[in-house]
C-alpha cells in the first residue's frame, strides 16, 4: 500500500475547525475522551482496534482509569497525512454513534 504525503499544517489547523473534539500538538492530532467508567474505556480501546487494523494505522492509546488520549501521525512521514484525518472521522463515529451513553 502507498503511504500518503505529509500535510502541511495550516490543513491540520484548517480540519481541526471543524473537528472540534481534536487539537495539534506538535504534528500529531490528539483527542481526549472520557468515558463514565473503566469498563467502558476498556471496550472503547477494543472497538478501535478493527479500525486500526483496517487502515493499517495504529494511534498511540494512554489509558488510566476513565480517561483516554488518542493520539495519531503517520511515523513514516513525522507527520499528519490524510490517513490520520481518516482515522480520526471512523473515531469519532465509533464514539458517537456506539458509546455517546459511556461519553462525558
């Protein structure tokens, strides 16, 4: 599979508008969740790993208690591709549509 090109950032800067739940910190696209309880930040990992699978593209996942950071860039390119934008939409389709009860 061909990796996709590194953005520039003002993309990121531009996409984040309108994905308000993500911010860029260093050239990586972060999202914090919250989850009601342990179960369900654990069962929110375990949903996305199909997706991370699917796109051959795996986020950096920090996990304690009811909190979760995401984390993604594309390491191959130190940066943010469209892969990453990709990831992120599935993301938040995942947290909306299957854990918007287990969301704060």
């Amino acid at each position: 599979m061909t990796r996709p090109s590194r953005l520039d950032d003002h993309v990121a800067q531009d996409w984040t508008t309108a994905h308000p739940h993500w911010h860029v910190e260093d050239s990586h696209l972060i999202r914090y969740v919250r989850t009601t309880d342990y179960p369900s930040g654990a069962r929110l990992i375990q949903a996305q790993v199909a997706l991370a699978e699917r796109l051959d593209h795996h986020p950096v996942v920090t996990f304690s208690y009811r909190r979760l950071r995401f984390e993604l860039w594309t390491h191959d390119r130190d940066g943010l591709t469209q892969l990453d934008f990709d990831y992120a939409e599935a993301l938040d389709s995942i947290v909306e549509n299957d854990f918007a009860e287990f969301v704060r």
